[in-house]
DNA sequence: CAGTATAATTGTATCGATACAATTTATCAA
DNA sequence: TTGATAAATTGTATCGATACAATTATACTG
C-alpha cells in the first residue's frame, strides 16, 4: 500500500473510532507528521485525499477538521464503486432478469465507444434494498474488456468482480440524472403504480485509461430515492 | 493569481479554445513544465486540480488526457456556487415571492447551527429557466454572516454577491436528494400538476472555515431536471 | 476593559531532487 | 510476422527546504 494511502485510511479510522464529529479537530500538520514518519508533502497529500472523499476541510491557519454529514439512510451518489461497496449497512440484493452476450443498441455503442456489431453483456437486474426493491438495472459490458460474467457473479457484485477477478482499474464516470414517470414495465419490476415518479440515472464508467467499459441505465423507486453528495469548490 | 491556478485556467482555456475532445492528448509533462516555467510539483497541481473538476484524467506512463461528458442542456450538480455561474449559457430569472428576516424553523437552525431565536434572512423564489419554470426555493441565510440583503440581490445572483460583495469565501456543501410528488402549493408555482415528480435538493451551504451559513430547500419542475455528475474514484 | 498592534501558530505554494511504476515503443530472435 | 524482451517515455510518490498567507493568541496601549 501506498504511504499517503496508508495515512489516509489511518487517520480516516481515527476518526471513526473517536467518534469525531462535524468539526472537531484533528493532530495539526506537524504531529500527524511525527506520527506517520512522513514529510510534509506527504501527509497533506493524504489529508487532500481525506478533502476529496468529504472526511475533513482544511483551514488556513487554523486547523484540520472533521467534516460529516448529518444524515442516515442515505445512498453516496458519488462512490463509483457500484453501490455493494456503498451500501455494506444495508442488506443487499439481486434477481437476475436477463443474462447474455448480444449486439449493443446504438445508444449503447455510441457511449461505450464501440461497433455496433461488436459483443456485449447484457445484464438486467432488480435490486433490493432490506426486502424493498431499490432499482431496475439495465447494464452494458464492453465484451472485449469484460470478457466473462456469469449469473452467479451478476447477482452479486459485478464491480469487486471486475476489480478483483478481473484485476481491471476503474477511473472515473459520468452520470446523467433525469427524473420522469415510470411505464407500466418499471412499474411492475419495482412494484409500483404506473405513472409514479423516478429517479432514472444513465451512467458511464471509465476504466484509469479512460476507456469506456460499462454503460448503464437504472430506474430507482422513489420511494426508496434518497441520495446524499458532498460538494467542495474548485474555485477556478 | 496563485501560479498553479492560473495554469490550470490556461490550461482549460486551451483545450477550450483548440475544441479538444474527450481522449484527445495534452503536452507531455515536460513541456507544460517548460510552457509555464513551473516546476514539476506545481504542474502536477494544476492537473490534479483539472482532474477533480473532471477536465481531464491522467495516465501514468501514457499522457493527460482531456475528458469531457457528451451531452449538453444537463445543469452540472457540483457546482457548488450556485446556479447563475453554472448556467451561463442560459436564460436564468427569478421571482422573489418572499424575503424577509424571521426566526428560523427548528430544522433550518439545527442546521445552520444557530439558536431558535437568532435571525435569518429568508428567501422563497420562483426560478426561470428560458422563459419555463425551473425550480421553487426557499433558503435560511444566518444573518450574522450574511448581513444584509435586499430585493435587487436575490432577484439575481445571491452566490455572486456573498462572494464579491460581501467578500465571503465558500467552502463546501451537503446535498440531499429526494424524489417524490408535488404537493397543491409546489405544483401552482412550477405550473405543474399535484401528483407529478420532483425533485427535491436540500443543501447545505458552509463557508470555507466550516461555518454552514444557507440552508435551502428546492424543488424542480421534472421536465427541466436534467442534471450531470462527475465522479472520480478516490481508491482507499 | 476594549481595541489594536504584534507575535506565534498552522496550513499553502513553490522549488527541486531522487527513485519508481505503468505504459508505450523499439529491438531482436524464432 | 509474431511474440517476447529490453529500452525509452511519462506520470506518481516521497523527501526536504524556503517562503508565505490566514488565523489565533498574546501583549500592549489608552
């Protein structure tokens, strides 16, 4: 493990374990420098690591301080990690619709960068949340990086999959949020009325290369539809 | 102007001004290194930078590369500064329905972290988006860091005026998102029907020392949400 | 005691140097 | 031509040093 990392994910800890709240203080710079045998250089870049995740702020001249969210219950809307990994509180699970390598739609191969007469998995999945149903997942794998799923895999967590089985690194995505009225087919999967709203989020996910590997569209039932995101400015 | 940010902003100008396109490369370190007559740390900076605000991704051994989201009429969600410097390209107005200084409601003072009986400004617009209704908000300012207020501010831009005029710098916010049906009061001044989605943002404002300072609640007429999200992986 | 000037604290910006890891390109053998 | 191996390219991690800016604490003054 990288030295910052390493930092990071201690004083992350820390943390929790101190039960730390919304501006509480942490070590100043100095301490956390003698604590970790580390330059300067890098604990800040671990405590920019922390900034980015939402953990802590930093004030000039001031401090380092714990920055939380009040709320429970809510889903991080910015983990990009596939929600298994952001919602370990919750009881999670998944029923296979429809499972099978085919041809993609045009939509789908515009946005994954591919031949429309090039392979993809197509996975389309419920999602359940403690019993409820959280979402209807309609997910396209570029074959020729995904190169394998298989249903006992897709009703679990095809992102640990991808990045342990597969030992692919995921970079960054991009997400569009739209908020409609369910058809009578979503409402049926998420077991609501036709009509009702929802939250429907086409999302992007990128490989660190940039490459496109994964383009999906998931309906999620609004009665389920909480979400949380932590800003920061960029100044610029 | 601190170098690094200066070279990030020229940095975006230029893939601005050449129409570079997702994937497209960018000058090798080396050269920027040159280009701008900065080291390698402040460089790196300056693209750490671009790559939080999701302008480009970077690759080791490979090159920096520029990253871009295909599609346009979405309102980025991160902005953080509110909509008016988001929203440049398009016709933004409002309609200030109330504004005056109260007593906050329990759930605006517990999070603006402010006793019940200290004042706020209190501000309930209708917001226009090309001539169609965007989004009714109501926001609680803590008047003891947001002084003052009048009928010309909060016609236009709040944001611009906190930060200019008042010479405040923004931190970071919490947003927490919700999907539900308009009520009689919203549906009337979005021009919409009872029982049609919403979307529902509450978001908490803090400047950049910690202090939370604007407490608002919106909700958005369904057929104009079309938001946008980049995420980036934060590894631990 | 209030207000202001000064000093100490504490994070931020910048430089530059060294070593390293991932990717790409070049080389060469089969 | 293919495929492995080596070399070159290019970004990342880490150290450490200097100067600086914002905040907070202290001392001083009236």
């Amino acid at each position: 493990m990288i030295k910052y990392q390493q930092i990071a994910i201690e004083i992350e800890t820390y943390i929790e374990e101190h039960k730390l709240q919304q501006g509480e203080k942490l070590p100043v710079l100095e301490t956390l420098m003698a604590q970790f045998k580390a330059s300067k250089s890098t604990v800040t870049k671990a405590l920019d690591l922390l900034e980015k995740k939402g953990v802590v702020f930093q004030v000039r001249g001031s401090g380092i301080f714990v920055r939380r969210h009040k709320r429970t219950g809510y889903i991080g809307l910015l983990s990009n990690q596939g929600f298994t990994s952001e919602l370990e509180d919750f009881q999670l699970t998944s029923e296979v619709i429809e499972l099978d390598v085919r041809k993609p739609t045009q939509e789908a191969a515009l946005n994954l960068n591919i031949e429309e007469n090039s392979d993809v998995y197509y996975v389309k999945r419920v999602r359940y949340i403690n019993g409820q149903t959280l979402c209807l997942e309609e997910s396209f794998y570029n074959k020729s990086i995904v190169t394998y799923l298989n249903n006992e895999i897709v009703s679990q967590s095809i992102f640990h999959y991808i990045k342990e089985g597969l030992g692919l690194k995921i970079g960054f995505s991009d997400l569009y949020l739209h908020v409609g009225k369910l058809n009578e087919e979503e409402a049926t999967y998420l077991g609501l009325k036709e009509g009702d709203p929802k939250l429907f989020i086409e999302t992007l996910f990128h490989l660190a290369n940039g490459q496109p590997f994964d383009f999906s569209k998931v309906t999620y039932n609004y009665e389920q539809s909480q979400f949380f995101l932590q800003a920061t400015s960029h100044v610029l």
